[in-house]
C-alpha cells in the first residue's frame, strides 16, 4: 500500500513491496528500482543496502555486515541506512515485514 508509511529503526526488516523491484537494466547498465509509474536510480551503496532488505535481515544485521565489510564506524553506518532507507520508506519504495509472515 503506497498510503503505509513506515518508520524505520535498527530493529526494522524492510523489504521492498510486491509492487517494486530491483533489477538491472542491461541497456543503461544501471541498478534501478521499478515500480508502478515510477523508476528510481539508486547509487551503488544504495544498491548495496537494498539488496540486503529481504524481510528477514534487520536493519541492525544490515548495518552490522556494512560495517565489517567496510571496516567503517558502526554508528556513521547505522546513521546513514537509516536515513536512507527512511527516505525510500517514504517514497513507498520500501514496507515492513509483518512478524506473521509465516
């Protein structure tokens, strides 16, 4: 639902709604967000990020590996994917696992 605004937080699981999805245009050789009217070119840590909101993953978990990976300060990590996935949280490009979703 494009209405659902969610709010996110460490402890959230985004995913990206049924109606969205990343792909890679092979033309343009570009990640992209497609959804209904609407294409959103994310930049490649964006990408990075959303190709890890499967639902399951909190977004702790998600800041975790980053800042493994990176080697990078947790806390200017988890700021930063935070207020990323906020913001496309708020375009409707991303929702929020339900607990039943088994």
């Amino acid at each position: 639902m494009a209405g659902r605004n969610i709010s996110v937080s460490e402890t959230s699981r985004p995913k990206l709604p049924r109606h969205t999805k990343l792909k890679f245009d092979e033309t343009r050789q570009v990640w992209v967000i497609l959804a209904p009217e609407r294409v959103l070119a994310p930049d490649e840590i964006a990408v990075e990020v959303l190709q890890l909101c499967d639902g399951v993953r909190s977004v702790a978990e998600m800041v975790d590996r980053l800042a493994e990976k990176y080697a990078a300060p947790r806390e200017a990590i988890a700021t930063d994917v935070v207020a990323m996935l906020q913001d496309l949280a708020d375009k409707g490009f991303l929702t929020e696992a339900r607990e039943s979703t088994a």
